[in-house]
C-alpha cells in the first residue's frame, strides 16, 4: 500500500502549538500526522500546505514565510526520514531509500498579495500546488463560502479577477499545479477557461452526496477528470454527511454561531467510512475511477471516527473494497491518479 495525500494543516499546528510554547514537531506529534504515524499508515507522499487567512498585524506574505520556516526547520531536522520533492523522480528515489517525501502547497492564493513576482518566489521555495482562494475573497479570487457562513449556496457570479486569470497562466507556465479547492462556482469554471493542463481539487468530495457547496457538483467533477484532473476525498464528517440534514434552516442559510467547517472545531458530523465510500462511489460513476485521490484535510478538520488519524489508512483501504472497488482502483485512488498527475504537470 502507497499513499500520496494532497492536503494536511499539520504545519499550521506545529506553528500554533509552538507559538503556545509547546513542543510540537513533525516526527511525533499528538495531532493528527505526523512521520511516524505516516510510516505505519503506508505513506510515499504529504503534501503539506502553508495555510494562510487574512489576519490583523501580519502580511499574507509574512505568514506564509513564517510557514516556510517552520517547514524547512522540520524538513533539516527529519532529513533521514522525508525530504521535500519537486518532481515524481524524486519520489521514486526517495521510495528506493525507504524515505516519505514532502510535497510543499500554499492554500490561499492571498499569500502572494496578488504579485506575480512572490508566486514565483514560492515556487523557487518548492511551491508546487496552490489553492486560489482560502474562504475569503481575496486578490486572485472569490470562494464558495459567503461572509454570512452560507454553506449551500454556491457564489456562481463572482469568479477570478484579472489577477486570478494572470495568476492561472502564470502557475501553468511555472508547472505548479492549480487547485481549485475552497474557490467559488464561477472561479471553478474562469480556471476551466483560462487554463490547459491538468488541475486538482485538492480536498473536495461530491455536492449530490452532501450538499455543502465545499464539494464538487457533478457536472465540475466531469470536467476536471476530462483534463486528467483528479479530486481528494476529505475526511471532514461536515463535507462527507450534512450535520444539519434534517434540521430546519433559514432560508438556504445555517443558523448563526454553527463552527465553519474545516478550521474550527464544533459541529460534529455523524459521518462513518461509509460515507466516505459513497462519494468515491459517486465520483468514480461521475468522472471514472481516474479523477480520484486523497486529501485527508488532517489537522485542519474536527476529528473524523471513520479514520481519526493518519496511521488509520488501511479502514479505508478495506472499507473501499468491501464497498466493491478492485485493489487495482484503489491503488489508483491511494496513489497512481495523483503521481499520473504530478508526472504531468511537475515532471
Ligand atoms: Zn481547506
């Protein structure tokens, strides 16, 4: 069993807990992931994501260098087990010497404050995935959730500004991959538009299974595996099985004070493997079995019961067969759409 996965927080909770004053690393940890946890779970690939929002008294910039740094400290001190990776021919090496790799994403495209010359610095960092927008508009782009926590109405007016489009064609010529994660509907569609190769969502599931607008609808899940795209099963129980179905709302609105999902714990959905199986049932109907992969969402999400933490990958594993999916298919979902991917758009 190979995994590659395309999206944890676990450096933004390294960031925090050490800002607390604990000691908090990527060896061993109590979060979610970490190396160990990884290296009994079967991992070859994390991507970890430098995880920015618009906060008061720090520039994007700044904190995605803070990020940065946290990073590439965990990266010289664990050398002997996971080194950071730009290309699939570092993968392969790395495997051959018994060692994870590290993948380096930026999730809020506010990190480069909407200049072309800090995407490419991040990118000259490692930078080889980023998501346009996080849940805020910001230079690039508009997501899919609104300031007032609608979480069913998707935002199909409002897409990718010049910038974003700028940002797009620049990310291709670079070989970064475009993830299309967290942005909105009509953002979804300009990135359809305006780019050629293929892109991901990194940590989406499917919005006829669960209807929060964070998951793709079936005609996006089409087109992105038509480009040779692939999406990450989140384990977010929010994403995977409405908590609130059932209960009334306002409107298409959620009631006030409900914890947005993904950042904050709250809301604890009663999601089971099981749901996790239906949307990669769904998605694989939808888009065929090539357009799926992982995205954990580990240490960004409230904990999942289904799969708790990162040694737990082999429930999935068997709940996905008992679900009826060949080994073959899994080891697609777990490892192959992705590195087909990333062979492609890195190299
Ligand atoms: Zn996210």
């Amino acid at each position: 069993m190979r995994i590659i996965d395309m999206h944890c927080d676990t450096i933004s909770a390294i960031l925090e807990a050490q800002k607390r004053g604990e000691r908090a690393g990527l060896k061993e940890n109590t979060f979610m992931l970490d190396l160990q946890r990884m290296q009994q779970g079967g991992y070859s690939v994390q991507n970890f994501a430098l995880f920015v929002e618009q906060e008061t008294g720090i520039s994007s910039y700044d904190k995605v260098m803070e990020l940065l740094s946290v990073f590439k400290a965990e990266m010289s001190r664990n050398k002997d087990r996971i080194t950071q990776v730009t290309t699939t021919g570092e993968i392969a090496e790395n495997e051959k010497a018994g060692r994870l790799s590290a993948l380096l994403t930026v999730e809020g495209g506010e990190a480069c404050g909407g200049s072309l010359d800090n995407l490419r610095q991040l990118y000259r960092e490692g930078v080889r995935m980023m998501t346009l927008t996080w849940n805020d508009p910001n230079e690039l782009g508009f997501p899919n959730y609104s300031e007032h926590l609608d979480f069913y109405t998707p935002d199909c007016e409002r897409g990718l500004t010049e910038t974003g489009i700028a940002f797009v064609e620049e990310m291709e010529n670079l070989g970064m991959v475009i993830d299309v994660s967290h942005l909105s509907d009509r953002g979804f569609w300009d990135v359809v538009r305006y780019s050629k190769r293929p892109f991901v969502a990194s940590h989406s599931n499917a919005r006829a299974v669960c209807p929060w607008v964070r998951n793709l609808t079936d005609d996006m899940i089409r087109r992105l595996a038509e480009r040779g795209g692939v999406t990450g099963l989140n384990y977010c129980g929010d994403f995977l099985r409405d908590p609130f179905a059932g209960t009334e709302k306002e409107g298409n609105q959620t009631k006030p004070g409900l914890s947005l999902a993904g950042k904050r714990p709250g809301e604890r959905s009663r999601a089971d493997l099981s749901d996790l199986v239906k949307h990669a049932r769904h998605m694989a109907n939808v888009g065929g079995i090539e357009c799926l992969g992982l995205g954990s969402d580990f240490d960004g999400i409230p904990p999942y019961a289904g799969m708790p933490k990162a040694e737990h990958m082999e429930k999935l594993w068997y709940a996905l067969a008992k679900g009826g999916f060949h080994e073959g298919e899994i080891e697609k979902i777990f490892y192959g759409n992705v590195f087909r991917l990333y062979k492609d758009v890195l190299g």
